[in-house]
C-alpha cells in the first residue's frame, strides 16, 4: 500500500488512473494523459488550451488534490469566470475527499476548520488563508495569498465582446501575481478556450503564460500555423510522422461525433470551441479587411478610368506598418486602366466631437466611375475651435472640395453653423450638407464600408497609412493603437461597443455613405462608352479634316485634348499649337 502511495504521489497521471477508477470512469485517454503530464511537469506560468469536453477542469480539479495529496500545507485559489462555477469546483474537491478513501486523510480534524463551497480546509496547520479558495473574476481577489492559482475559463464571450471587456480581464488577470506567494515552486495556471484572435490569452502568452494548444482533429496542412507552434507536442510529431489531417487527435469523440457536433453547432463555432482555432471566426466577425483595400498614390485632381485589385503575393506592400489582423496585409493595385480625367466629386465628411478623448476626424473624398478615392486625413483633439475648423477648411481648399458633409447628432447642428461662418469669411463656395444618424454606430460603419470593400472601390492614398500609423505620438503605444482608422477598421464587427474609439472610421463610413448613389456605375462601362465616344470623335474629325485627324492620332491626342484643338472647348477656330 505504502509502495502504491509512494507511486501515486510521485506521478501525477498514476494518480489521474486511479482517481477515475474510483468514480468509476474509463481509463484517462491519450490527451487527458498529456494534459496531465503538462500540469505536473509545465512551467511555473502555463496555459492549457484544449477542445470541449475532454475534461480539463476535471483533471485540473484531480490536481489540485494531487498537490494537497503532496503537501497538506499548501494554499490553492480557484478562479472562474462566476463564482457559481468556481463553486461548483469546490465543492466537487470536498466531494471526492469525502467519498475516496485514500484521500479521507485531507478530511480536517479539528471543528473550527473551514468547509463551505466558498473555501475549505484540509488537515494541515491553522492558517489565515484556506486551503483551497474558490472566487469569481470579478469578485475580491486582494488580500489573499496563494501558492498554486487556477484560473478555469476566466474568459467567456459575456466578459471579453469588446475591446474595451477584455482590457478590464486582463487587467483583472493580472491581479494574480500580486496573490501568488513568492515561492520557487508558486505557480499560476490557466486553462480555457480563447473567444477571438484578440483573446487575453495571446497576450498571457507574450507575458511568458507558455500554452499548450489540443485540437479535436489533426489540423489541415493550410490550418497549421493558425496554432503558431503552440500544438500538444504528441501531436506534433503525430503530424510529423504523417498523421491523417482532419482525423480525431483523441479517442474521447468519434470521427461521427465530431460531424454532429458540427452541424449542429455551425462550422464557425465549431472551429473555435473543438479546433481553437479563431480564424474562421474571426473572418466572419470582423468583416472590415486591410486586405480588400487598393493603396497607391491617390493624384489630387485625376484619376484613371479603372483601377484594378489583385491579392498577388508581389502586390502586397510590404514596407507598410500593419496594425490589423494577423495575414491582414495592404495591396497595391495591379493596373490602372483607362484615360485619365477629373473626379466626378469631392467632399470632406467631418465627424465632429466636443473636447477630451474623442477626435474630431475630417476625411477627404472622391469619386470617379464609382470607385471612391481617399485623399488625406485628419484628426483633432481639440473639439471643434476654429483652428481647427480653419484647418479642415484648408484641406478643402487643397482638394478642391464643393461639399461638407457633416453629422449633426454631436452638438445638433452647431458645428454646421460654425463651418458656415468660416466659409463666408474665407470666401470659399462649398456647400453644407447636414446627416444625422439613426442607426447603431456599428451597423452604420459596416453596412456603408462592407459592400464597398469587398469589391475593391476603396483606393487609399499611402501617405494616409504612413499619418495614421504616426499620429498621437505623445500618447502611450497601447493607446495610440485604439486611434488609428486602420487599428479601428480591422476590429469593428456589429457589437456594441466593439471599439473604443471608432472617429476616423465612423468619419470614412459617413464620406463612404454620401457616394453610394455613385457606386452603381461601373468602370468598365464608363471606360466602354468613353472608348465609344472617342471613336466616333476620331470619325468626325476624319470626316471634317483628315490632315487634321491624322495628326492627332500622331500625336496621341485624348478625346478632350483633340475637342479643344480643333476649338471644340475653346472657340477658338484653330489650334494654337499647329
């Protein structure tokens, strides 16, 4: 017996065998083996990532009476997303005590000992702190000292939607290592399923939190590095080894189980809660791409007919600073077609706000064949002065603009009035258009930018990227991010509250919205009947001079250059140049 309990207490997974044994379970499984392998043996910070249902709170929950199994002394603090389910683990750890004979020795002894589902004592010496306490995330976590820490599912889609949810449970998070005892053998432990690809723990993992990631099935060969290095090593060399992609790692769930689960369940969800994999979720969620946008050099007053997108590899512009998703790169456009003409339209789309975090964002627009091109833009701290109104006028100025467009739920319409009075007296002609939104924020700036986005009509000029990336220098790195048009396009999806901050966004969408009416012409058919246009010019001219004809076709005259030399624009009954 002794030699048994010598052997149990040397091995963790022996210990996992026949703790199963005794509530009449089958014997562990491959994966549930190697979890435990990783809690006796990992580092002292680790995550555990593994697919639904293979039982690692339950092995983690076997740990914990491993560790007291161990040393009786020790202080163990459980924390969950509620405080129901850090219950809930509490009291299955007394259960198993209570009822598995050769635990009963953990039993307290004396009556003043603690033993309740908030926290309890096992038979070791008085102490302030429990043996084992169980606390919600959000409950209070200061003022308690702990030597082993297991955080079970802290991140739950109710706490972690928003960008501003997740900031506060890492925060929260990171309350851990102030309550870890300063000990050689103190460790902190996190096992869960990340919710998306900004989860807290991609960001534990870069604070030396080392995951190990088990998937339901052995990943597809184009899947892999979604898991960045971070499989369960069997896995690996499984792979290695030429592992059948798309087969169970584990023996827990079937080739069919797995189907069901996935019709019934959805593919998006199933990849994330059995492959922890967020890619495809993330794809969906976040429907705003870097990647769907054409950059290049946007020209102030001209643009060609057509511009042309390609997701080529060698079009994409690899000096650009990227703050989107990971594989979320800018692309260059792979031709620009057709003759070169003025823009139909251009506005400045001004998201005004009142003094503090917020910005004032001016962007400037236009339009020509129905692609939209984005010029500059522009970002204000500073509320609505008339500096910086004068400013924003300035760039009008620059870009030729002939309309304001203004949104009118901050300050109701004030801004518009100011704008109107600066006009007067900088003598400037452009006209004031007034919108007001009636629909969530998130909506409006997907519904106006997605349909555009997806197919390519977006062109950005490059300098916009390089200012965007530069600005706000003074504030800190993480809070500069939360600023950018770029940081906030790749993060907006149809939560509330998804970002922080959304004002040059929210300010691009309203510029983008104004166009729409301009987005049913098609390039291709501009560019057909401009083709048509020129023929029958190059026809009339041959019929009217063909000296004259010829010697425009020489030269390479446009349609408009050929209309003015023949004094088709100008009056004039000759060309000055002949």
């Amino acid at each position: 017996m002794n030699n048994t309990l010598t052997l149990l207490r040397q091995d963790f997974k022996m210990f996992l065998q026949a703790l199963w044994h005794e509530l009449g379970l089958p014997a562990p499984t491959r994966a549930q083996y190697a979890i435990a392998d990783y809690l006796q043996s990992g580092p002292k910070r680790l995550q555990i990532q593994a697919f639904r249902g293979v039982g690692k709170s339950w092995i983690t929950g076997a740990f914990v009476l491993w560790t007291l199994f161990n040393d009786p002394e020790r202080k163990i603090m459980i924390i969950s997303a509620s405080k129901e389910r850090a219950d809930n683990m509490s009291i299955f750890l007394q259960k198993l005590i209570i009822e598995t004979p050769w635990l009963n020795f953990l039993r307290p002894k004396s009556d003043d000992s603690r033993w309740s589902r908030i926290s309890f004592d096992v038979n070791c010496s008085p102490h302030q702190a429990p043996s084992v306490k169980s606390v919600g995330i959000t409950g209070q976590l200061t003022g308690s000292r702990a030597d082993l820490m297991i955080l079970d599912d802290v991140e739950v889609p109710g706490n972690s939607m928003t960008e501003l949810m997740r900031e506060k449970l890492l925060q929260l998070c990171t309350e851990a290592e102030s309550i870890l005892t300063p000990k050689s053998d103190s460790r902190i432990m996190y096992l869960g399923t990340p919710q998306t690809t900004f989860t807290i723990y991609r960001k534990l993992a870069e604070r030396s939190y080392r995951p190990l990631v088990w998937p339901a099935r052995y990943p597809r060969g184009t899947n892999i590095t979604q898991y960045e290095g971070l499989l369960a090593p069997e896995l690996q060399a499984d792979i290695d080894e030429g592992a059948e992609e798309w087969t169970p790692t584990d023996n827990r769930f079937t080739d069919d189980d797995l189907l069901e689960r996935e019709a019934s369940m959805g593919r998006s969800n199933y990849m994330l809660q059995f492959q922890l994999d967020t890619s495809l979720s993330d794809a969906e969620k976040f429907p705003l791409k870097m990647a769907d946008l054409v950059v290049t050099s946007v020209n102030p007053t001209t643009a060609p007919d057509n511009v042309v997108w390609c997701s080529d590899p060698q079009n994409v512009i690899k000096d650009a600073p990227t703050v989107g998703l990971p594989g979320d790169y800018f692309y260059s456009p792979m031709q620009l077609q057709g003759e070169w003409g003025p823009y139909s339209e251009t506005i400045c789309s001004v998201d005004p706000s009142g003094r503090g975090s917020d910005e004032t964002a001016a962007c400037y627009l236009s339009q020509r064949n129905g692609i939209i091109y984005l010029h500059e833009v522009r970002a204000y701290r500073d509320g609505y002065s008339d500096q910086t109104l004068l400013d924003i006028l300035d760039g009008c100025k620059k870009f030729g603009v002939t309309s304001l467009v203004i949104e009118t739920n901050f300050g109701d319409g004030i801004v518009s009035e100011l704008f109107k009075k600066h006009l007067i007296q900088t003598k400037q002609n452009i006209s004031v258009e007034e919108v007001r939104a009636n629909v969530r924020k998130e909506d409006r700036i997907i519904d106006s930018l997605e349909p555009v986005l997806n197919q390519h009509r977006l062109v950005v000029d490059r300098g916009v990227i390089d200012w965007d990336y530069k600005s706000n220098r003074e504030a800190a790195p993480e809070e500069r991010l939360l600023y950018m048009l770029f940081y906030q396009m790749s993060r907006m999806c149809r939560q509330k509250g998804a970002v922080k901050h959304d004002d040059r966004l929210d300010c691009l969408a309203q510029g983008v919205k104004y166009f729409t009416d301009a987005l049913h012409i098609s390039a291709l058919d501009q560019m057909a009947l401009r083709k048509k246009q020129e023929f029958d010019a190059i026809l009339q001219d041959f019929l009217d001079s063909p000296q004259d004809s010829a010697n425009s076709l020489v030269l390479g005259l446009s349609l408009e250059q050929r209309q003015e030399a023949r004094g088709k624009t100008s009056g004039k009954p000759l060309p000055t140049w002949r």
